[in-house]
C-alpha cells in the first residue's frame, strides 16, 4: 500500500481566480501531488484546497502553496466573514494510507520550523501536533484574528512554536499540525419528518440531548417534557458515539429527511456502527433507513472495516480482494440510495492511484511484450513481484475455497486468517510490481542530474544515494 497523506490548506482569497491559480499552481507543479479539490468561496473570500500525495511531495506542495500566498495575498487589505489569521489561515495534514500519526505530526513540525525559519511567518502546532494544551483546537488560536495578533504575539505565552514572535505584514500568522480524517456522512430516511431525524441524531451524536420524559401520544423524545435538575438546568444524557457530530434536516431534492452525520475519527466509532444503531433507532420510531450518502471523499480504510464486519456477520470469508469488500460495504450500506457511488471518485486512495500503476494496468500479453523491449525497466524485480502476487492470489483461492467447505467447518477461522494474509500479501506484491520500476527510474534521473559546479554535484551525489538505497529495499520484500 502506498504512503499517502492528505493537506487541505486554506487560503484567505475566495475571490481573485488568478491569484488562486497561482498557489494551486505552486502546489501541483510538485511531483507525486494530486489535486482533488478547489473550494473558493467569495463571501468568506477563502479558499480550501485538497492535496493528496507521499509524506514528502504533500509536505514541499504545502509550502510551496504557503510560500507563494505570502507573496501574492495581502492580510492587511483582507475582508471576509470567515474568521481568519493570516494568508494561509490554517494547514492541517491527514494520515490517509500506510502513515501513521506520529509520522504526520512529524512532517507537520518539519513544514511547520521550514516556514519560519525561511518565510519568517509565526507558525503555530495544533490539533495531535499541538505542543502546548491552550493550542489543542483551531478557535484558541485564531482568537483575535489578524487585526489582534500584534498585539496577542507580545504575550510570552503566545509565543509561536516556530517563527519570529512578530506580525508578518502581508502573510499574518498560520496554524498548522495533523488531524484525523474528517468523514461527512448522511442516513437517509423513509419520512419528510426533520424532527424525527434530529431525535435520532440526538441519541447518536457524543454530545448527546436533554433528557426527557417520553410522550405516551408520539416516538419522537422530542415531544417529551425536559427533565430538569434542581437549579432549572436540563439533564443531560451522553450519545452513544464519541468523537461524532449529529443533526436531523430535510433535503428537498431527496423529498426525504436526513441523519447528518460528522465523525471526526472513523477509527474510534466506525461508520457501520453507527449506520446499524441508526437502524435500529428508526425502526423503534416506525421509520426505517432506506441507505445512505458519503460528502466528499473516504479512506478505503474505513469501508474495508464496514466490508469486513458485515461480511463477519454473514459468516463470509474476509480473505477476498479489497474491491469485494469494498462493494459489500456500498451494498450494506446503501450507498448508492439517493446518489451513484463511484468508488474511483469516492475513495480517495483510488482517486490517485489510477495513474501510478502503468504496469498492473497492463493486461498478462501487454506486460510481456513490454518486459521482451530493449528497455531495462521493467526488470527481474517487478517480475519477481509479479510472480509472488500471483502466488499469493492462489493461496488464497484455496483459502476460501476451504473456507465454503462443509467438511472443513471447524477451519473457518484458520482459513479466514490464511486468506486476509494472503490478500494483504497479494497487495503489497502488486504495489511493487511497478514501485521496483519506479524505483529504477528515480536512479536513473538523479544519475542525469547536471553537476556543472560544487552545489549542483553535491546535490546530485544526495539525490543519487537516496535513490540507491531506495532501489534496494524494494527487491528485499519480493
């Protein structure tokens, strides 16, 4: 799998098209960087822009993108309703794939001390990277917004964590560290009926409701009486899922009412959680949930889990390939209920990698034609991963062969094990398929540097030794 990481840098300009085009431009002219969305927005004059690439290529776009706003915006002539601190406001970074969160606060610092070392912008940790606890969330910060940060950068205990501890006229101040993935997320329902939605949304959401005393005339608690402690104050029942965000409202051109939900880590309440306690929450009411509907992007992580718990459930083998899953968990989830669900678009892995498998790509007669060229890529190490995924991929046909036998019951949950091996392996084998030629390729660009004079060659001599090492670490997994 590949190490992908998301940034979504927001930009205090939502209304000059060519000074947008600039920083975007700044961004995508890095390789390995895929552009997934521009969002300007003229009445809060801010635009967010979704990167996805490698750790490295995300962390040089984003201050590239930081750099050119500090040259081509202006803070002190700014104007907007979203509030704003400085040219690029605020730049979190989002493990997507194969990258942890320790590495992503890690890249998040190193981007962080460049810009202040070498744009002289205070640069400020937040979020999982925030080192200080008054710097946890993004408002604290941001308090007193641009107009204020002057005189907020005089108190010691705002001091940036990197950077002067002094206003930059034109590029202000920026906020930047790693987050989880935020997944925007809807529960259609069979009825027009918000409330009924809200009520719903009221249970699931972590912060839970008021506590009321149920309405013997109606399901919907919120036609109930607010219970009430002694000081007038409402009790308050925790929700059923931390770390979510929930509200009830109706979507015209659905002609139905939706669950809204935000869950700000996937990871520690998963969306088919949530999606079955909707259920059954809606039958309680006398309603039912006909599917569902995701905004925006999603990591193939999270629907592989919804794949594999509903794939549990039935007693199916989990060692089947990753686009299988994928489609249990659209089916499960009625993903394609009001809206198409395009996994090539919606699963922000597949989204970037299309492009970087020219070899996988190929059909079995096409690579061998390629592989019989007089070109020394593709060579014995993609072959030999090939061979292995192939391997594999038989492994595990006989994994879930067994797994659907009577007779072989009692090794279900061996076989099981063997066959997500044996997938994962399969994976990881395919991916290297063309990274071993990638790999090759990278020593021979850096061997074509040009070395006219001391700096070049030394830059040449560093490109060409990390390129070495990274070509020989590929052979030693196939």
């Amino acid at each position: 799998m590949k190490k992908l990481v998301e940034c979504v840098p927001n930009f205090s300009e939502g209304r000059d098209q060519n000074k947008i085009g600039d920083i975007v431009k700044q961004m995508s002219d890095v390789p390995g960087i895929t552009v997934l969305d521009v969002d300007p927005g003229p009445d809060t004059n801010r635009t967010v822009v979704t990167i996805v690439g490698s750790p490295e290529a995300v962390g040089e776009a984003a201050f590239q993108g930081i750099k050119r706003a500090s040259e081509v915006l202006d803070m002190s002539q700014h104007s907007g309703t979203h509030p704003r601190m400085g040219a690029t406001d605020v730049c979190p970074f989002i493990p997507v794939s194969d990258v942890s969160i320790e590495e992503c606060v890690k890249l998040s610092k190193l981007v962080g001390q460049r810009v202040g070392d070498e744009l002289r912008i205070p640069v400020y940790l937040y979020e999982k990277s925030a080192q200080k606890d008054n710097r946890v969330k993004l408002p604290d910060i941001r308090k007193g917004e641009y107009e204020g940060f002057a005189e907020k950068l005089t108190d010691p205990n705002w001091k940036p964590d990197f950077g002067p501890a002094k206003l930059h006229i034109k590029a202000g101040a920026t906020v930047m560290g790693c987050r989880e993935f935020l997944i925007a997320y809807n529960i259609n329902l069979n009825t027009k009926d918000h409330r009924l939605a809200t009520d719903i949304a009221f249970e699931l959401r972590e912060a839970g409701r008021s506590k009321r005393t149920p309405n013997p005339h109606s399901k919907n608690l919120l036609d109930g009486e607010i219970v009430r402690n002694e000081d007038g104050s409402p009790v308050k029942v925790p929700g059923m899922f931390k770390d979510v965000k929930g509200i009830g409202w109706y979507v015209d051109i659905y002609n139905r009412a939706q669950i809204s939900i935000n869950f700000n880590n996937f990871k520690v309440s998963t969306i088919h959680d949530v999606f079955d306690a909707a259920c059954i929450l809606a039958s309680e009411r006398g309603i039912r949930v006909t599917g569902s509907e995701l905004v925006g992007l999603i990591p193939l992580e999270a629907l592989l889990m919804a794949g594999r718990h509903y794939l549990n459930k039935q007693n199916r083998s989990l060692g089947i390939p990753t686009e299988d899953i994928v489609e249990c968990a659209v089916q499960s989830l009625g993903l394609n209920d009001v809206t198409e669900f395009d996994p090539n678009m919606k699963i922000i892995d597949y989204a970037v990698q299309s492009e970087d498998r020219p070899l996988m790509n190929l059909v079995g007669k096409e690579f061998v034609e390629e592989l019989s060229t007089n070109s020394p890529a593709p060579g014995g190490g993609s072959v030999s991963a090939l061979a292995g995924a192939l391997g594999a991929a038989l492994s595990s046909m006989v994994a879930a062969l067994s797994h659907e036998k009577k007779e072989l019951l009692d090794l279900k949950p061996e076989m099981n094990e063997i066959g997500i091996e044996a997938q994962n392996l399969k994976d990881r084998l395919s991916f290297l398929v063309d990274e071993d030629t990638n790999a090759f390729n990278k020593v021979m660009d850096a061997n074509r540097l040009s070395a006219t004079n001391d700096e070049e060659q030394s830059a040449k001599n560093q490109a060409i030794e990390l390129a070495n090492k990274y070509a020989i670490e590929i052979p030693m997994e196939t």
